[in-house]
C-alpha cells in the first residue's frame, strides 16, 4: 500500500513536471516568431561537401553561417545561395582547407569567403561569415544551440515569415489609428 501511494506521488510529480516544462515551452513559442526573426540574424546555409588537404580523404563537410549587415538583406541571400555556393566551391577547389591532427583547421577561413560572398551579392552585404565543421542540424536540441548566434534561420518559408512579420505589423498599425 505504501508503495503505491509513494508510485502515485512521483507519477503525479513526473505528470506536474512535464506540465510545467510544456507551458515553459509554449510560453517561449509566443515571444520566439517576433524575437527569432529580430535583429541581428544569421543565416544557415545548408552543409556542403567541400574539398580538405588530408592522408586518407579528399572530402568533408562543413556548414556556413552567414551575418548580413541589414536583416532586410536576409531574402536576397537566400535566393543567392546557389551562387555563393558555387564560389566557395571555387576558392576551396583552388586552396582546400588544411588538416592538422585529422582536424580541420577553419581558422582564417572565413576571412577568405567574405570578400567572394560579397562579391556575389553586389547590393547586400554580410559582415561576418562563421564555419563550423560537419552538419550542424537547425532546429530543437540540435547542435545549433551551442554557437554564439543570436538567431538563426534557415532560408526555407523565410518569404513567407517576413509575410506574416508585415502582415503582423500592419495589423499593429491599423489597431493604433
């Protein structure tokens, strides 16, 4: 008998925790649509097999995160990421990054792709490129959470979340008058 009543006070704990944890959560989903989009932003890149200076391969993957300099630019680069893949793939299949260790040494990479990526973009600017080795997953608990940005967005619906953010503000002005 005890031991039900003690199985019953924890279920009821675990239930309460969970609870608690997922109102949190819904919590952070309200404020995240207005703060994930806010300045300043970062936009990820999809991984991409790139050519490495190693032994035993020839190939690895890293994925780019890139600064624009007005989150407004964010759209357009988007819709050049082909292109900005396309020169990236240049400028490592001339100069493939270096191995030390079996690691790869990405310092002083991004310094590299910067003036090529703007190059690219003619208009828009970004300022800040960050490489990170291997797939970094975008979404819930992945490894995206451990890099000093302070958003990241992909570019798939980024067209029709800057909709909804216009749409939302137009709805804020027509209440105000």
């Amino acid at each position: 008998m005890r031991r039900t009543v003690l199985i019953f006070f924890v279920l009821l704990g675990v239930v309460a925790a969970n609870l608690q944890a997922n109102a949190a959560e819904g919590k952070k989903k309200e404020q995240s649509l207005r703060e994930k989009f806010a300045l300043p932003s970062h936009v990820q890149m999809s991984p991409m097999m790139v050519p490495i200076n190693h032994p035993h391969t020839s190939t690895s993957v890293i994925t780019v995160f890139l600064e624009p300099v007005h989150r407004e630019a964010v759209g357009n680069i988007c819709r050049n990421v082909p292109r900005i893949r396309d020169a990236i793939l240049r400028l490592l299949s001339r100069n493939p990054i270096q191995t030390q260790s079996n690691k790869m040494q990405l310092d002083g990479l991004a310094d590299q792709f910067v003036p090529i990526i703007n190059k690219v973009l003619e208009k828009e600017k970004i300022k800040g490129v960050h490489v990170e080795p291997g797939m970094v997953n975008l979404g819930r608990g992945g490894g995206i959470s451990r890099l000093p940005f302070a958003t990241v967005n992909g570019c798939r619906g980024i067209k029709e979340i800057e909709e909804k953010l216009k749409a939302a503000a137009e709805k804020a002005k027509e209440k105000q008058k």
